[in-house]
C-alpha cells in the first residue's frame, strides 16, 4: 500500500462508507476549485475550453477501464460487467431525454441529433402541436434562443439538473470504488475523477456566464451543486457493494457505461464543435496518459 493510502486510512479509517465519503466530498471540493476558475479567468479561449473538456473525457475514459471495467472482470467475469455497462448507457440515454441539454441553454440551439428528431416529429403530423407551443410561448426576446420556460429561475434550474445528471456517473464510480476495499484502485479513480473536474467545473461556470447567470453567484452554486450529488451517490455506491457483494462486478460495469456514454454523447461533442478538434484529442490523450500514471503510480 503506497504511502497516499496509508495517509488516507489514517484520516479517514477503514470504514469503506467513510471513505466514500472523504473521495466524494474531495472531487466535489475540485469540482468548486474549477468552478471558482472563472473568477480569475474570466475569458478562456475557445481552444484551451475545448483541450481542459478534452484532458476530463481522457481522464474519465482511462478511469472507465483501468479503475471499473479491468476490476470488474477480475472480480466477477465478463458476463456481469457487461450487463452493468449495457444498464449505465441505458439510464443515461432514458435519463438524457427527460432533462433539456446543456447545449440548447447554452446555444439558444437544438443539437443536431434533437433538431432532427424534433423535425421528423413535425414531418409526422405534430406541425400543429408545435405551431400551439409557438403561440403560447413568450416572444420577448424576439427569436428563438433558451428553453421553452419561463423566467431565469426555471433556465436555472434546469441547467443545474442537466448538469447535475452527469456528474452522478463520477460520484458513483468513487463510491464503488471505496466499496471494493481496494484503496489501490479507488485512490487513482478518485483523484483521477477530482482532476478532470477542474476543467469541467470551469467549463460549466463559463457555460452558465453564457447563459446569462452571475459568475460568482453560479461559482458558488456549482459547487454545492456537485456537494449535494457527487457526495451522497458516492456513498450510496460503497454501501451498494458492502451489502450485496454479489452486484460488485455489475455496479463497476454500470458506473463505466455511464461514464462512457457521458465522454461519447456530450464532452467529446462539445469539444469538437468549435473547429479546435485537434486540440481537443491532444487534450485527450494528455488526459488518458496522465490516468495511466496515477492508476500505476498509486498502485505501486
């Protein structure tokens, strides 16, 4: 056990929930140190925004298999983490679909995958039903940018939720992590997962100035936000494994798939939109290559 998992033991002690604990409220705490980003560095480029989104999707997919889906088979077969993967991919997309996206908040645009299926939609006989939408929906602004709500309260809110749907995948693999009892695998995934919160932390911050709100007041409320998630699902995943051992290999592949589903369906997106999408995957690469060290580093 390295010398890191000795200090962590001596301060958090053996319980596996307490554990899970410390490694959520850690990656919350980074994730605010990110957020807080915005403060000092009030305008990003496009291109660095795009190689910090680049450097998470690398940390989490590196994470994904060396800290979840290799342990996972180790611990129960191929068969089990599959099942869990498969079942990660399909909450995230049922979940996906119930939230609005980041991007039309931040765009004031329908990604294309939405706009198209909103205009098969129309193609088959709901032209009348958007028409209705358009007559009650407020025309202040003049065109067709944010949500169809009303009132900044409600864009907030929902760009909290939106948000906060995808940071649960991180918060649940810590916890599964801790729930293992190998602080061999979990350190790395936790402080793997800490670090690539930081650029995602000031990527929501910066998206959320765009979207009109304060840069400070969404500073903070990020943070808390990730507090008041990553925390308790952490928690809840270690304490998943203690009681059923058997669900390990299951809850590793979940927390993988659904992890995965985030790096394909929006950080790789995001970052490749802006026609920096060289540096986004150097931005990746790095990533993965420092996962790498951390998971060989910490395990020594």
């Amino acid at each position: 056990m390295s010398a890191l998992a000795d200090a962590f033991v001596g301060f958090t002690g053996t319980d596996p929930i307490v554990q899970a604990f410390v490694g959520g409220v850690v990656i919350a705490a980074l994730n605010l140190v990110g957020a807080l980003g915005i403060v000092v560095w009030r305008d990003p480029s496009e291109r660095a925004l795009d190689g910090a989104l680049g450097f998470a999707a690398g940390v989490m997919l590196a994470a994904s298999f060396t800290s979840l889906i290799l342990p996972g088979i180790d611990a129960g077969g191929l068969l089990p983490v599959l099942v869990g993967l498969a079942l990660g991919v399909l909450a995230l997309d049922r979940a996906d679909r119930w939230v609005p996206h980041v991007h039309v908040l931040v765009t004031g645009r329908k990604r294309p995958d939405a706009a198209k299926r909103g205009t098969d939609a129309a193609s088959d006989g709901d032209a009348g039903d958007a028409d209705a939408d358009d007559q009650t929906a407020p025309a202040a602004s003049g065109d067709d940018r944010g949500p169809d709500v009303d009132g900044r309260l409600a864009s907030v809110l929902l760009f909290i939720v939106a948000i906060t749907l995808h940071n649960m995948p991180e918060g649940l693999a810590v916890g599964v992590g801790f729930g293992t009892g190998d602080l061999g695998e979990a350190l790395p995934l936790m402080l793997a997962i800490g670090i690539q919160n930081i650029p995602e932390g000031l990527a929501v911050a910066i998206a959320a100035r765009n979207a009109g709100l304060g840069t400070r007041f969404y500073a903070m409320v990020t943070g808390l936000r990730a507090g008041l998630v990553e925390v308790p699902v952490a928690v809840f995943g270690a304490w998943a494994v203690l009681v059923a051992t058997p669900i390990l290999p299951y809850a590793m592949g979940f927390a993988a798939g659904a992890m995965l589903y985030v790096i394909s369906d929006e950080i790789i997106p995001e970052s490749h939109a802006r026609g920096y999408e060289r540096t986004a995957t150097l931005g990746t690469m790095a990533g993965l290559m420092v996962m790498l060290t951390l998971d060989v580093a910490l395990a020594a």
